[in-house]
C-alpha cells in the first residue's frame, strides 16, 4: 500500500520495488491474496477513482493465465481507464495483462481499440513499461495483418526508431523488429510517408549490425534488408545479405548529395556510443563519405574536427587509429583523401573492407 501511496508514481524505482515485492507471485498464494487485497482498498481506489470491484481485477494480471482468467481480463472498456492512471507500479499491471490477452489472436482483435492508448504509455522512461508495449504490439501486429495494423503504423515506426540506441540491449532487438513486421504490414498508400522514416531508420540499423549483443545484430540485419526490399534496392538487399558493411555504406552514399549530408550528421551521434564496435563502423562512414564528397564547407569541416578529436583518445585502439586518420582527410581533402580512406579502411578488421578500398587508390 505505501509504494502505492507515499512513493513517487512515476520514478522508475518505485517500479523496481513493485516488481520485487510481486516476483514470487507465480508461488506464493499469500502474495496474491495481499496484492487483491490492497487493490480493493477503498483509500486507493478512491485515489485512483476505480471501483473496488474493477481494481481488484488486476490482481489477475499476475496469475498464472488460464482460459477463465483471461476471459474475466478481456474488458477493453475497462482496461482503456485503467491505461490513464499515471502510476508505474498499476500500468505494469495493465500492461502485463493486455500482453496476455495479445498472445490470442480472438483476444487481440478485441484489444485492438487501445493501441493508441498503449503507445502514449511510452512516454515513461521505464524498460519494463516499455518492454511490455513492444511485446503487445508485435502480437497484434503479427495477428492481425495488414489492414488492422494500417491505423498505427506510422506512428508506431516513428517511436520505434527512437529506441533503437536504447540502453537496454533486449529494447534494442526488439524495437528492431518490430520495426521490420510494421513496414512489411504497411499498405500501399502508406508507403510515402513510410519511406520517410524507413531512410531515418538504415544507417542506425548499419551501425547496429556490429552491435556487441547477438539478438540486436541479427535483429538489426534482418530489419536492414527488410527496408532494402521495402525501397525496392536490390543492391542494398545484397549487399546486406551479404553482410557487407562498407558494401552497405556505398550503397547509401549513392543516392545523392542532400541525403548523403543528413547521413552524415546522422553518424556523428555514433561517435559517442558506448560501443567501440559502433565508434568504430561512424568512423569508417564518415572517413568513406569524406572520401567521395569532400568538398565540405569550412564550417562543417570544423564541426566533423570538434566530434572527432575526443576519438583520439579512445581507449579502443581501433577507435583512436582510425579517429586520426580521419582528422588527416579532413586537412587533405580531394584526390588525396581518397588514398587517406582506403589506408584507414585497412585498419578495420572486414575482409570487405579491403576491397572496397582498392577502389580509391
């Protein structure tokens, strides 16, 4: 009763209490029989203004979800109030509950109304709150096909992208795809506006491709050629089945001058990742797009230096060689920033990119 009453709602730590205190709920029967008993308070549900009879439903969200139990849970009406309480501790609940219901194709339909109701539940900084809208989307989406995704799939893929650099390393894989089952369930009129987010979402998922978690990497060259197949590019579908890193940054350096430079600004962000293997494939990017378009303003010639210099230092000694071999291009630029590239390129341990370089001797 006191997480619920007397700690902060919305601190993630008062969840991670919650959390402990509800874990042997799968084994203890006294847990549950406090937790029903705390829902049906009537100080908190006046709180919370839910009757005692709807609050106490949540208990079962913690249950052991037998056919009974998730018939009494499936009250979309009911769940869509319980969505607008602005407590960590209950959404969990919620969100626990309506991941259940999902998993039943009959139940998801049901369900379905609330979508945008779960999606602005991600506004909460917590991996658990969002951990849980990401398993209940992947279901509906997976379950209901093209059609009944249509309504959420835009905004669905924008949020999406903003978690691909989460720090938790199971947010990333499946952010990613999920990322991938929403543009392969777009429809056709979608798809302009689709394309859009698709071109934001390929060089973080290039990066990624050399994340050091297993299920992100491979998520991440899944989704990769899911969007190369959704822009119709046959060379970048290949190139990433192929698992070409620098065949890949070729690729999206040849769609022009206006995209190449949102690339660009784009990749200094990685500079500061928290994995060298990440650092490591910026660098490679922005020595390659330094190589073929090396006409930069002053200005962003400046800009490229500031965010390069603290790389010198890395304590990963790739990182640093190539940070200052890059640094050199940007005081050589033309025909000799070519020769630069393809000198840093070998620093990098892709039998691929050896090749590539070849090409700018």
């Amino acid at each position: 009763m006191s997480v619920l009453t007397h700690l902060p709602q919305t601190d993630s730590s008062t969840l991670d209490i919650w959390k402990r205190m509800l874990a042997p709920a799968a084994t203890l029967e006294r847990v549950l029989e406090e937790l029903y008993s705390v829902l049906r308070d009537q100080q908190l549900c006046m709180i919370f203004n839910i009757t005692t009879v709807d609050f106490g439903l949540l208990h079962l969200t913690v249950m052991r979800p037998t056919e009974e139990i998730l018939q009494e849970l499936c009250k979309p009406g009911l769940f869509q109030m319980f969505l607008k309480i602005r407590s960590l501790p209950i959404l969990w609940l919620v969100l626990r509950g309506l991941a259940l219901l999902s998993e039943r194709p009959e139940m998801a339909r049901e369900i379905r109304t609330l979508l945008p109701d779960i999606m602005e539940t991600l506004q909460f900084v917590s991996a658990h709150i969002t951990l849980n809208v990401l398993n209940i989307f992947r279901n509906v989406v997976n379950h209901l096909g093209k059609m009944e995704a249509r309504p959420i799939a835009l905004e669905l893929a924008e949020n999406l992208l903003h978690l691909f650099n989460h720090v938790s390393s199971e947010i990333r894989a499946r952010s990613i795809l999920l990322f991938k089952d929403v543009i392969e369930a777009v429809v056709w009129w979608q798809k302009g506006d689709m394309k859009k987010k698709v071109h934001r979402g390929l060089l973080p998922l290039l990066f990624l491709n050399s994340d050091e978690t297993l299920s992100v990497a491979q998520a991440s060259r899944e989704a990769l050629i899911a969007c190369a197949k959704f822009l119709k590019w046959k060379e970048l579908e290949h190139q990433a089945q192929k698992k070409n890193i620098v065949g890949i940054m070729e690729c999206l350096l040849q769609q022009g001058r206006r995209r190449v430079d949102k690339y660009l600004q784009q990749s200094l962000l990685y500079l500061r990742h928290s994995q060298a293997s990440v650092r490591q494939d910026a660098l490679l990017f922005i020595g390659l797009t330094l190589s073929l378009y090396w006409d930069q303003s002053e200005r962003e010639r400046n800009k490229i230096h500031k965010a390069l210099h603290p790389l010198e230092h890395d304590t990963h000694q790739g990182v640093s060689s190539l940070a200052t071999s890059t640094i050199l291009m940007l005081k050589y630029p033309g025909r000799q920033a070519k020769s630069t590239w393809g000198k840093l390129a070998k620093l990098c341990c892709w039998p691929c990119s050896a090749i590539s370089s070849e090409k700018y001797h």
